[in-house]
C-alpha cells in the first residue's frame, strides 16, 4: 500500500552536510520525497513535537537538541513508506544500526542519530500534520 511518513534530518546532519546524500539514498531505496523544507524550530515547538517522551530521562536534552540549530523536513512516500523508513534509518543506537543503514552510515551516538522517522501510520499522519500544515 502507498503511505506516507515524515522523516527529519537532524542537526547533526544538516550541519555536516549531509542533506543531499540522504535525500539520494531515500529517493534510491523507491521513498519519493513530496515535500521538504529546511526549518530552525524552538525550545516549544521541538518539545511540543517529541511530547510522547516527556517522562523519558532524555526527553529534556532531547528537546534541546532538536531546536539546536536547522533540520530539514521531509514527507515520504512509497509502498510501506512506513516501516521502510524505520528499516533504511536502522536502530536508534548508531552502533547497534545494521551495515547499509543511514544511522550506521551518518549517526554519532544515540541522541546525535542523524535522521528521525515516523514510527507508524497514525503517528506519520500526526507528523505530517505539525510541519506541513
Ligand atoms: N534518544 C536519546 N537517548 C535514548 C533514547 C533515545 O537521546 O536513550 C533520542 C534519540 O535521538 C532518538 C529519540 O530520542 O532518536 C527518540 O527516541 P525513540 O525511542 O523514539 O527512537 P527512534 O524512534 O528515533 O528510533
Ligand atoms: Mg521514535
């Protein structure tokens, strides 16, 4: 079935140049980007975004994180845009991310992840929703 999800290049991406590498690999692995956008968010708006980690122990740094600097936004789509993504993301922990994955490839450590993916369809609607209103 053709989805969409929201994916996001986080700081630690955008900052080191990486945008246009991850959107081929994306565009490589048949995810069709729709719609993107490089963004600045704040404090607010990040804390608002990630809200479902609000009791995790990193929720904080998290949110800072995220509003540190520019990210780009991106709806993707394709067949099981969903759990493609997660799987061409790989897992959240860089070192635990499976070879071939943008996490393996791009991550520094598990906060400094590189990339962010919806992780199922009623969340990627949510998601879509809070950037491309
Ligand atoms: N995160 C962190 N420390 C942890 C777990 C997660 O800093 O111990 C950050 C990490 O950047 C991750 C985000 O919180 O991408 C959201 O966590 P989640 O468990 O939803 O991982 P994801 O869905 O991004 O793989
Ligand atoms: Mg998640």
């Amino acid at each position: 079935m053709t989805e969409q999800t929201l994916s996001i290049i986080k700081p630690d991406a955008v900052e080191r140049n990486l945008e246009n590498d991850i959107k081929n690999f994306f565009e490589k692995n048949n995810l069709k980007i729709i719609k993107t956008k490089k963004v600045k968010i704040s404090k607010e708006e990040s804390s608002d975004f990630y809200k479902v980690h609000q009791t995790k122990p990193f929720y904080i740094d998290l949110c800072n994180y995220l509003s540190s600097g520019p990210i780009v936004v991106m709806i993707l789509e394709g067949e099981n845009a969903v759990k493609k993504n997660r799987q061409l993301m790989g897992a959240t922990d860089p070192k635990k991310a499976e070879e071939g994955t943008l996490r393996k490839m791009y991550g520094l450590s598990i906060d400094k992840n590189s990339i962010h993916g919806s992780d199922s369809i009623e969340n990627a609607k949510i998601e879509i929703n809070f950037f491309f209103k």
